[in-house]
C-alpha cells in the first residue's frame, strides 16, 4: 500500500516563509511525479503545483515566483517552500500521486497566515 504524509504547516505572519514536506511510502517509484494540492473551508480543493522525476515543476499562477517545489528521491521526499505569503494562501495542503488517482492523499498539513 502506498501512504502520504505531510508536515511543516504551522501559522506565519504576512510576507513570511514555511516549508512543507511530503514523504511517501510503499511499493511506488522513488522518482514518481507528485503535485501539491491547497483547500480552503468551504473552498474547493485547488492544484498549486507539481514535480515530475527528473525535477520539472509547475505551479498555478497564483503561487508563481513565491513557491517552489523541490525533491529528494533517496528521502522519498517532495517539498513545498512557500515565500512571501500571503492571507490567501491559508489552507490545508496536501500532496498527492497522479498516477494512482485521486483518491489517495494524505492527512494534511494546515498553514495559517495571518498577522
């Protein structure tokens, strides 16, 4: 079975930085492509950005110039460093495997900006 777990979130402060991980587990690909995901209450679970095996990314245009995906295949391990944040950027945030579907994500790590 394959399981996801993120970490890192926490409350920061307007213009402030946070970085999430996501470690992943069982019989998957160390180089597997993964996205990061963001839902807000009440709000629809948005993509924010993604990461393929060999270090490509992309993000959505919100986040662009503030966020940066990153990996470490020998951790099993995807990262999420968020820059310049702002209110809007409050959620919870998830990561995610594209090819196993969508319905497998892990518990979720919530970030809070707010001054």
């Amino acid at each position: 079975q394959v399981h996801l777990v993120e970490s890192g979130g926490g409350l920061v402060q307007p213009g402030g930085s946070l970085r999430l991980s996501c470690t992943f587990s069982g019989s998957i690909s160390s180089t597997v492509p993964i996205t990061w995901y963001r839902q807000a209450p009440g709000k629809v679970r948005e993509l924010v950005g993604g990461i393929t095996g060999d270090g490509s990314t992309e993000y959505t245009d919100s986040v662009k110039g503030r966020f940066t995906i990153s990996r470490d295949s020998a951790k099993n391990a995807v990262y999420l460093q968020m820059n310049n944040l702002k209110s809007e950027d409050t959620g919870v945030y998830y990561c995610n495997i594209p090819k196993l579907g969508d319905n497998i994500w892990g518990q979720g790590t919530q970030v809070t900006v707010s001054s």
